[in-house]
C-alpha cells in the first residue's frame, strides 16, 4: 500500500469516526416538545391537572389550568429544555416537585410529567398500546416561571 493510500484511509477512519460521535452525542439529547408534541399538539389539550407537592406535610396543592394562554406559557417555559436520558430514582433538593397531568380535549389522560426540582424530570406516556416511563435531567436552560406563577 502506499503512503497516499494509508494517508486517506487514515483520514476517512477519522471523518467516520467524527460523524459516528457527532451522531452519538446529538442522538443522546430530546427536548419535552420532541416527546410530547409528536404526539399531542397544544390545540389538543384541554386542561393541565396540577399538583404541587411538598416536602411538608400538608401543603400539597392541586389546580386545574384551563386557559389556552396559560398552557401554552407554561409549555414555553419547557420548549428549549434539552433532557438526557438518566436514573428514575433520584431525589430533588428542592420543596417542592409538580405533577402536571396533560388532559386532552376528549378527556384522556395522555401524559404525566413529574418534575423534580430544577434538575429532573420524569414523563410517563399513557398510550394504550405502549404505555412507558422515562425519567430525564435537565441539562439546558429552563424556565419554569408560568408553571410557579399558576400557584400564586
């Protein structure tokens, strides 16, 4: 083999080798509208069931958010969250975590995401077929404001 032709194999090997992780790495990243929205759109959604719950005994809180508008702030405070995959289990340090139940027009209960402070989120999809839960960190940048705000 010459010395050019170990030189651009060399060369191809890397570029593969830079694209495969370039994949990998995007690959291991989603976003709550990647999951949620391929399969819901906010026009479908008809109320947010929510309950903020406390590390307190009796401070648990429920709400029912009905108003377009505030789904759809709500959802905008998650829409550039990027997730990473990682352990069900994990504990927040903060008060309080919520349990937001996504009820579509037709009263079926699609989606419910827990949130674990400002670091973890878990989504269970209630599809019939294939019901499953995954649980994420959250990695970029999030905004939960419209979410506390309703509590007020």
């Amino acid at each position: 083999m010459k010395k050019s032709d170990k030189y651009m194999l060399t060369g191809a090997i890397l570029a593969a080798a830079g694209v495969s992780l370039m994949a990998y790495t995007a690959s291991r990243y989603t976003s709550l509208k990647k999951i949620v929205a391929r399969m819901i759109t906010l026009e479908d959604i008809a109320s947010l069931e929510i309950t903020r719950l406390s590390s307190v005994p009796g401070e648990q809180k429920d709400i029912v958010v009905t108003e377009p508008k505030a789904i759809q702030q709500i959802f905008a405070g998650f829409s550039d969250v990027r997730l990473l995959k990682s352990a069900r289990n994990v504990t927040s340090g903060n008060a309080h975590s919520y349990y937001i139940t996504i009820v579509q027009a037709d009263r079926k209960q699609r989606f419910d995401i827990i949130l674990k402070g400002n670091s973890h989120l878990i989504i269970y999809d209630n599809d019939l077929n294939n019901p499953h839960l995954n649980a994420y960190k959250i990695v970029g940048p999030f905004n939960p404001q419209a979410l506390l705000q309703a509590f007020e």
